[in-house]
C-alpha cells in the first residue's frame, strides 16, 4: 500500500483531507476510517475522486477507478485525530493536530516533502520515461531544475506578505479624495454559494480603502436551494445601502445570471467578480487611481493569485503582461480583476450563452476589441479561490470549456477580419494554437550571412528546401569574407543545384547590420526572413506559421522558438532589462518543461524577438531604415524590433514556428578586450536609442518578476526592488 496526503485544511468546526491511495493491483480497494482522541470512530464525509496522475504513475497506464479521496471530519481546536488507511491486508494511522498541521503547512516541511518526492521509486521510473523520450541531457537538466527549485521556491505568501500595502499606506487611501471619484459596481452572479465564502466575498469589499461602490447579486439558486443566499444579502443590504440582491428564483445560467447584475449596476465601471472569491483592501483605490490617471481608459485588468478553499494560504501567483492582444487569443490570461466602462459596455453587450463555459473569455474579447485604451494594474487586486474540483481530472468538463473558448477566439477573429482556419488545442486544456489561412502565395526571401561554414550553411539551406512545406522561397546568402577556397566551390555547387539560392558578396568589415541591409537590397519577397547560417528547420509549417502572423496588417515583425541541439530553449522571445539590457525568455528550459503559464508555447507579443530567425515585411523593414548599422554586432536586432513598434506595429513571438539554432559558430564570443569594449559601446548607444522601456520597463513583462533570470520567477526583495531596473555599470561610447 502506498498513500499520501496532499492538502489537509481546517474550516471552522471541520478538517479536510485530500490525498490519494493505491495497493498491490490496481483493482486494490481502501478503506478510511477516523478515530477521536478516545479512539472512538467519528462519522465522516468521504467522497471517491478520479487521481489518473498516481494510475499513470504507479500502474503505467490510467484506469477507470478513483485512487483519490476527499474526506471531511468535526474537529475540535487542541484535539488528536488519526486517519485509519486500510488496503491489501495492511493499515496506516496519521495523526493530525493543530500543532501537526502547522508543521507540516510550513516552508521546511514541503521543502522536506519535495525531497521526499524526488527520492522515491516512482519518481525514478517517471524519470526513466521522461529520459527515454527526450534523452539523457534532457533528464540531467530537468533533474538540476528540480533541485535548483528547492532552493529557489519563493513561499509566495510571504513575498506577498512583504509587497502588500502597510496599514499606514492604507490609512492615508481611505483619506485619499481623487478629482473623479466613479461609481464602481461590482456585479456578482450567485449560486448555492456556500455562506462562509459569500461572507468572505462581502466583507472584503467592506473593507475596501475606496468607498464609491455599490455591489449587484443576481441569485440564480433554484427556489429552496438559495435560502443561505438571500439570508446573507438580506443582512448585508439591511447593514450597508450599497448592497443589492435580485433574487432570480431560478438558475438562468452563468451567462444569465451575470446579465441580470449586470441590469442591476448603475455604476460608471463595471467590475466582475465571482461569488466565492475575494479582492484585498486597495482593489478599488487602485482602480480609482487608474481611472483619475487615464481619463480615456474603459478597459482595466489586474494581476492574480489563488486563494485555498479554506482561505489560510496565498499562492500560483499570475503577474501579467500590459495589454498583449495575441497572447489574449492563446489564452484567457486576463480573466481578474476585470473592469469595463459602462459606455464600452453598453455598446458591446453583455454575457453570450451560446459561449457559456468561456463566457468571460468571449466578452473580453468583445470589450478590448473597441476600447479606447486598457490599462493593466500591476499588482494582485484579486484572490481566486481554488475549487479542488477545478484540478482534478475531469476531461469532459474541460472540454466543454475548451470547445467554447475556440469559438469565442474565431468568433473575435471574424469580427476583426482576421482569416484563421481553425483554433485547436495547445499544450493544455485552456491554451489555444490558432492556424491562419495564408493569402495568395507570397514569395519570401530568405537572407543568409556566411562566412566559411559551408557544411552549417548547406545544412540549413537544404533542411529548408527539403522539409518545409512552403516553397515560395528565394535564399539570398551574402558572402562575408570567407577565406577558403571550398566555400567558393560550395556557392557554385548550390546555386546550380537549386536556381532559387543566390550569392552576393559584401566586401566590407563585419557589420550585421549592413551585411543584412546589402541582402535585403537583392530580395524580391514581399516578406524578408532574417536567418543565421547555423539553423536547421524543426517544424515542416515554419514558413505558414510565421506568414499567418505577418500577413496581418497591424503585425510588423514575427519571431520564431529556437532550440540548441539538447533540445533546450535558446530563445522564446526577448524581454527589455533582462540582466540590465535584453535576454532570451526562458533560455536553457527543455521543451518538455512546463513553463511560467505555458509562455513559452504561446504566441503572444513581445518587445523583441532574435533576428537568428526574424521575418518581416520588406515594407515594413524598409519603412524604418532597415536595421541600425551603428550597431555591427550586438542588440541590432533588438534595436529594429523597437523601431518597428515605435512605427505602431506588433512584434509576434510564434511558438509553433521551430529551428534548431547551433548559435555563434560563424563569429565567436565576446572573448576578447576588443570585442568587449565593442559591446559595451553599442549596449550604451542602444540604451541612449531607447532610455523609457530600460527606466520604465518593458510592457510585455511584469516589474513583480526578475530582471535577474528568465524564467519570470519572482523578484528577489533583497537584491531588488518591485519595478527597479537591473543596475548595470555606468558605460559610455567610446
């Protein structure tokens, strides 16, 4: 028998276990008892769920029974209890006490735990499954994040604990008097809601620092079954005016339900909220602030946490990019705090069944699509209570969901002319990879630096031709001194062999800049592809994957994900400030790593992408000077990705879009004084070029996450403030 317990929770008169058992067989059954501390039984809740993690683990494969439990028992503060296991003949007996479960809710002891985990059997045979599906490196690097983790495990909760506003800063909100102060309706759409979660609903909008509010519930409980409802409101709206209740008397549906608080709210901005969640004490002012700051925005949005069903513990924070319309149609990212002005939303409309399920995700889509401005809060203003069933495995519940968020990403898709052939699953439920139609047959250009490396430039060249399934291409590769004589014999031997290459020769100093603009002199594309000599094609679609995002109008620049040989990210987007200039995200991750929110495998926008693999309009690239010759070697490519959206266009990260990047072959290291100095010259022009995204950071990341690392972990306070940029030495041009 094997069993653990996975979350224990005290709520008010009553503890609730959740955890997991198995035995000998999968067709091993257990049983559960619990004993006071008289050794006398105790009545108990207990209700079978479905664990086909631990079937896969432990058994290979995923059976149709539940290994799960979900147990609930009376609990007496000061008291020991003990949970009686029994399966296959033989009997556990865990003992619980106040004293226990604090132990064992602390920091040391889920780090013991993770240790404990990593040390296991099973661990050793998901371990071998995963080496033998991504190789011995792969297994070695997922083993050193496992262990790096263990020591770099912030305890959100207390991170929070310290970034959250002080009593005295709160004193002096609830003072504050703002020049517009708007009339903030809180729309609240309940269910059977359970009373102490709606208590915890309402008291933290009493608490708020920022008075001007008023609070719509529509209760959709059926006739009888939403007693405890209107008893709450009943008493809340006897206490304080602001507090409003319809009672429905039947369940209209979540869409219904929300339209009918939303006919409710009088207010100037609407805020959604969910029964059972709560905001903290500065939600409001912050969005009073916003407004008073931004008179144009009708669009607000907030960061997010998890809040456990007890509501002790904090934690899965989400710090979110500024507004980021692609990453909007791979995910539902900006989901809470959701404000909307009611201008904006009576032009839009209200809550669609038809897309019931992903409800929210539909009406955002609606909202941003005609806002004026939106505005991103970069801090947590709202706790996401988490349902266990929300995380259990209930693949037709998130199926339901899944197939009506789709539709709502097509439907946003129509109304804004975009031509996408389909929206399928990405790497979960939830994220979404969208296919678009391409528009006529485009050439595109292909432009190529080399110098010698004749056998990585043929590798590349011929990985494209044979495996791509696009074949409008023209290669432009442009000459850069090489020296040896096989190189020469090379040009003439591809060029006979496939009339589509081209070699020009740049007969000048090293300058990528220049090299690429030479290039782009001779291309006859209507879209450019700037590509390293030392690439090599992974996904056979790389070529409509990229076109699907250029074509757009509003889109300037399309990156793609590259991979070093070990099948480790090299790049997956670029973030301004990372280690005080620019850096790839989440470098050195292995594919098959999860990454913060699934980023890495979301197309999304960025502030940059690498021009290792870069595709752009040739107008667009004409448009804004092609790439900055000042700089020869470093952050060019960083540099036109930022003239390009000071243009107003967008630069798209395209996760689906994949190549092998052996990286720096053709040039070398910064391993000499020569080259050093050379990089600090041109980070210091780039960061002369572009001083308000290095002071004020870059919008598609988060001033809560690191500028130290890639891989959006939080903010180390000791060595760094919230928004702070990474200090680097003061350089000047020499």
């Amino acid at each position: 028998m094997k069993y653990k317990i996975d979350v224990v929770r005290i709520r008010e008169n009553s503890i609730q276990l959740n955890g997991w058992v198995i035995g000998k067989t999968p067709e091993s059954r257990a049983e559960f008892e619990v004993l006071d501390q008289n050794r006398r039984p105790l009545d108990i809740k207990y209700v079978a769920t479905r664990r086909d993690d631990v079937s896969q683990i432990y058994y290979k494969q995923v059976y149709d029974r539940d290994y799960g439990f979900d147990i609930q028992f009376p609990y007496e503060r000061g008291a020991d209890y003990w949970l009686v296991i029994r399966c296959d003949g033989k009997t556990a007996r865990v003992k619980y006490n106040e004293e226990l479960i604090a132990k064992r809710a602390s920091v040391a002891h889920k780090r013991m735990e993770k240790i404990k985990d990593l040390m296991n059997m099973e661990t050793v045979h998901v371990a071998l499954e995963f080496g033998k599906k991504h190789g011995l490196k792969a297994l070695l690097l997922k083993s050193r994040h496992k262990l790096q983790g263990l020591d770099n495990d912030y305890d959100y909760g207390e991170w929070y604990e310290l970034t959250r506003p002080k009593e005295e800063e709160l004193a002096d909100q609830r003072e504050t008097k703002f020049a517009y102060e708007p009339l903030l309706s809180i729309v609240i759409p309940a269910y059977k809601t359970p009373e102490k979660y709606l208590r915890e609903m309402l008291d933290s909008i009493l608490a708020q620092t920022y008075k001007n509010w008023e609070v719509c519930v529509a209760n959709g409980s059926p006739k009888g079954e939403g007693a405890i409802v209107s008893r709450v409101m009943a008493e809340y709206t006897k206490k304080d005016s602001r507090f409003h209740v319809s009672e429905l008397g039947d369940n209209l549906g979540i869409s219904g339900n929300t339209n009918a608080a939303l006919e409710m709210a009088k207010g100037d901005f609407i805020i959604l909220a969910d029964h059972d969640d709560t905001i903290p004490e500065h939600a409001l002012y912050e969005v009073a602030k916003t407004i008073n700051e931004h008179p144009d925005c009708d669009v607000i949005y907030s960061d997010e946490d998890k809040l456990d069903m007890d509501g002790g513990a904090l934690f899965d924070p989400h710090f979110k990019p500024d507004f980021n319309p692609d990453l909007l149609t791979s995910v539902n990212y900006i989901c809470h705090l959701f404000v909307v002005k009611r201008s904006l939303l009576d032009q839009v409309g209200g809550f669609r069944h038809e897309f019931d399920g992903a409800q929210d995700y539909d009406f955002i889509f609606r909202c941003t699509e005609s806002a004026k401005e939106i505005r991103h809060i970069p801090k947590v203003l709202y706790h996401w209570r988490c349902h266990q069933e929300s995380t259990a495995s209930n693949p037709e519940s998130k199926l339901y969901a899944f197939e009506a968020g789709a539709r709502a990403i097509m439907a946003h898709y129509e109304r804004c002319g975009i031509p996408a052939e389909k929206v399928e699953k990405g790497v979960d439920y939830g994220i979404y990879h969208t296919t678009f139609k391409i528009q006529g047959d485009p050439l595109v250009s292909v432009i190529i630096p080399n110098k010698d490396h004749s056998v990585d430039l043929d590798l590349c060249i011929r990985s494209i031709i044979e495996r791509a399934t696009y074949k409008n291409l023209e290669f432009i590769v442009v000459e850069n001194n090489s020296t040896e004589q096989e190189t020469f014999a090379y040009y003439e031997k591809i060029q006979k062999e496939f009339p589509q290459v081209k070699v020009v020769r740049w007969e000048r100093e090293f300058n990528y800049s220049a090299i690429n603009n030479f290039g782009a002199t001779f291309a006859k594309g209507e879209y450019l592809m700037l590509l390293n000599n030392d690439t090599e094609i992974i996904a056979p679609r790389l070529f409509e994957e990229m076109l699907g995002f250029c074509q757009r109008k509003e889109v300037g620049i399309v990156g793609a994900r590259l991979l070093y040989e070990d099948d480790t990210i090299q790049h997956a987007g670029v973030v301004i400030g990372f280690g005080g200039v620019a850096g790839h995200t989440f470098i050195g991750l292995h594919e098959a790593e999860n990454s913060y929110f699934h980023r890495a495998m979301c197309a999304q926008d960025y502030s940059a992408v690498t021009a290792a693999c870069l595709m752009v309009k040739k107008s667009v690239f004409e448009e804004v000077g092609g790439l900055t010759e000042e700089l020869a070697v470093a952050f060019n490519d960083v540099d036109f990705c930022l003239k390009v959206r000071a243009a107003g266009y967008l630069v798209v990260y395209a996760p689906y879009a994949v190549m092998h990047h052996y990286e720096s072959k053709s040039r070398g290291l910064e391993d000499t004084p020569e080259k050093v100095a050379r990089f600090n010259r041109e980070w210091a022009l780039v960061a002369k070029r572009w001083p308000d995204i290095l002071q004020n950071g870059d919008p598609y990341y988060n001033p809560n996450l690191t500028l130290r690392k890639s891989d959006f972990s939080l903010r180390d306070l000791l060595k760094e403030k919230i928004g702070e940029p990474y200090k680097l030495p003061e350089l000047k041009e020499q």
